[in-house]
C-alpha cells in the first residue's frame, strides 16, 4: 500500500476575514474530494484570513500512480482557486 501525501499552503491576499477566507477553501476542499476522490482538510493557519495550509493525501498501490494524482490535483488546485501557492510539500509512504 502506497500512502501520497501533500501540504499546501495558500495566499489569500484579498480575504478580509476567516468568514471569506472559509468560504474559498471549503469551497475548493469539497471540489478536490469530489473530483479525485481524495482525503482533504485544512490543516494549519485556521485563525489566520490571508493564509490557509490545506493537506490532502491518496492510497494506491503504485509511487507513480501517487505521484500522478497529487501533480492533477496541484493543477486543478493553480486552475480553479484564484489564491496563490506559497509552497508544497509532498511526501510519499
């Protein structure tokens, strides 16, 4: 069993409180579970409104199939958030 990890970590310039800031992850979170069938949550910065860590992980059988999912995942994240990424972190058990 392959375990893909992944933390990213997001810029929201213009969120002015927790409430918007909310708003745009849940958002994004529920679109990423929905599509890739994956385990999401917010995992760091919740007090913060400017920056949110979301953390997001798969299991297949293969490193490569991991891989794959966590680089379409990344993709579809740059695609549909107008937020920034700051950094990610991967990590494949």
């Amino acid at each position: 069993m392959i375990v893909g990890t992944c933390t990213v970590t997001l810029r929201i310039p213009w969120a002015s409180s927790l409430k918007e800031k909310r708003m745009v992850i849940k958002s994004l979170m529920d679109r990423m579970k929905n599509r890739f069938n994956i385990s999401v949550a917010e995992v760091e910065e919740q007090d913060n409104h400017k920056t949110a860590v979301i953390g997001f992980a798969c299991v297949t059988n293969e490193t490569a199939h991991a891989n794959s999912i966590i680089d379409k995942v990344m993709n579809f994240i740059e695609d549909n958030t107008e937020a920034e990424i700051e950094d990610e972190f991967r990590e494949i058990l």
